[in-house]
C-alpha cells in the first residue's frame, strides 16, 4: 500500500477538524436547550462566561501539563479581541431575545457576506464566479430551512446588526491573529479565554437581568441543572477549541458557509429529541439545496483561483500571461 501523500494527510485532519465541531457544536445547542426549556436556567450570558472558565481551566492544565508553549500576543490586539467577542456574545443573546425568529436567522445568515466584506478589504481576498454563485446557494437553501416570519423594528435591527458586525470581526480576528503572531489554537485560547471569563462573569449576571428581569443567584439550583451546567461548560471547551482550529485552518467565511451543516443538523436533532419542528418538504428541499450548495464551495474555493489575494500594484507581463497561484491562499477542501 501507498503511502499516504500529504494531501490525503491534510484532507484527513480537515475533516476530522470540522467534525470536530460540528459535533461539539450540535451537542452543546442541544445540551442548552435543554438546560433552558426543562430547567429554566435563562442566563445565557452567565452561562457563557462559565464556559470560558472552564475552558481557561483547560489551558492552564494543558500548560502546566507543558502542551501549551510560552507565545506573546499584545495587549492592544487582545483588548480588541475580547471586546469583538463579547459584543458578539451579548449582541446574539440580544438579537435573541428580541427579534423574531426569521429576522434572527436572516441576520445570521448575513454575517457570510459580511465575513466575505472583511476578507475582501483587510486581506485583498478575490472571489471567483463560481465561490461566489455557491455561497449564494447555501444563504438560499438555509434561508428555505430557517426563515418563516419576519418582523423587525429599529431596535431590533440595530441589535442584529451589532451582533452580526462583532462576530463577523471575531470571527475574522481568530484567523488573524494565529497567522500574524505564529498562534497555536490552544495558545489563542490560553491568551482570549480567561479575559472573557472575567469580563463576562462580571457582566454577565447583570446583563442577564436586564434581558430576563431574574437573578441568576436567585435560580433554585438542583442536582439534575447543575449537572447539566457542567456538561454544557465541559462540550464548550471543545466547542471553543475546535472554532479556533477550523478557522484558523481555513477562514471565518469557511467556517461560517459550511458550518451551516450545524443549523441543519440541529433542525433534524430538534425534531427527533423535541418533536417542535416538523421536517416538512419544504424544510428538506431548503437542507438539500444547502447541502449541495457547501460541497460546491468546498470544490470551488480550493481550485486554484477560487479564492486568492490580488496585490494593489499593477500586474507584471509575466503576471499578465502566467499564473498568479503563487499569490493565492486558498481554502482547505472539506
């Protein structure tokens, strides 16, 4: 038997980085929807800061343990950093709470284009026709899924178009700075973790009373929600990893395109574990197109050409009738 070529190698550890997430992602979704419609534990934020101890406590651990190598990331960047991320965390829990479902999920799904603005104007990314035209299929097929009513009001928008905004930078910022400052997925997190541990613990309990009008010291804790507590903050630390390394293996506009295989799989799981959303035939028409849509971008951005950087100078002859591959920074293919 052959050896396996590198390629193989990386497709293998590609595919074994998204399942990972998914995975991980689909698990904790459906841990706290458990977790909020059985036990009523509606402090979203708070819970999002216990996350992020944890997963601090697992970097320490991994230091200690010496996985984890000494690295640098300033100050400046961090700071920017947490703010990007919390404004994430809070602006989706508001976009939540206060927007109808299908303006919700419209936003989510608009934070693609968005992650596209970004790659464009901070990184001189390049789209070809065909990438373009298979991110317009997938915003289709999960638009069929998701979005029924769709009502919106100026606060309402201003809090979606805050979430989608700060995310999208997040998310962009993730890919960032592993490239620029040589970081690890674990050192990021040993770096960003217990930041936003802190700064949402602090906040949190505050913010949650504000959006739910109930103190989360005042929650009747039990036996069975703390356990469930628990098991959402252990699934999140690898929620929390495996976010790092698909986006800084590939790019926050990958990450967002096919990681919408999390919202259908949700769909599926929400109807087997809660029978609440029916699976009709225009929800599976929607995961179909979806579907297709993911593998065709998958195939289109890792061509070469699919995606790549453009320089501001003007091309050289030799540019003008060869190739330009050695410019581009494509995608891995899923």
């Amino acid at each position: 038997m052959a050896p396996a070529s590198k390629a193989d190698k990386k497709a293998v550890v590609d595919a074994a980085a998204w399942m990972f997430n998914v995975v991980t992602s689909v698990g904790i979704i459906i841990v706290n929807k458990a977790l909020m419609a059985t036990y009523g534990f509606s402090f979203a934020t708070t819970l999002t800061g216990l996350h992020f101890a944890t997963t601090t406590l697992m970097t320490v651990i991994l230091r200690w343990l010496g996985y984890i190598q000494s690295s640098h990331l300033p100050l400046p960047e961090l700071l920017k950093f947490v703010l990007f991320a919390n404004f994430s965390i809070v602006g989706m829990n508001v976009s939540l709470m206060w927007n109808s479902v299908g303006f919700y999920q419209i936003a989510k799904l608009s934070m693609i284009p968005v992650s596209c603005f970004l790659e464009v104007v901070m990184d001189k990314i390049r789209y070809s026709r065909d990438t373009k035209l298979s991110i317009g299929v997938v915003l289709l097929g999960v638009g069929v899924c998701t979005v029924t009513d769709v009502s919106v009001n100026t606060k309402c928008f201003v809090a979606a178009f805050i979430a989608v905004w700060s995310t999208s930078l997040q998310q962009y910022y993730v890919h960032h700075l592993q490239r620029r400052y040589n970081l690890s997925s674990f050192n990021l997190l040993g770096h960003t973790a217990p930041a936003q541990a802190g700064t949402l613990l602090i906040l949190g309990p505050f913010l949650d009373y504000w959006l739910t009008n109930k103190r989360v010291d005042a929650y009747g804790y039990n036996l069975a929600s703390v356990m469930f507590i628990i098991l959402s903050c252990t699934i999140a630390v690898g929620t929390n990893l495996s976010q790092f390394i698909c986006i800084g293996r590939f790019t926050a506009v990958s990450f967002q395109v096919l990681g919408h295989m999390k919202t259908i799989l949700v769909l599926i799981m929400g109807f087997f574990f809660f029978g609440k959303e029916g699976l009709n035939l225009h929800v599976v028409l929607g995961m179909i197109i979806a579907v297709a849509g993911m593998i065709w971008y998958g195939n289109a951005s890792s061509k070469p050409g699919g995606k790549e950087r453009w320089s501001l100078s003007l091309p050289t002859k030799q540019q003008k009738h060869g190739s330009l591959s050695d410019s581009s920074e494509h995608d891995g293919k899923v």
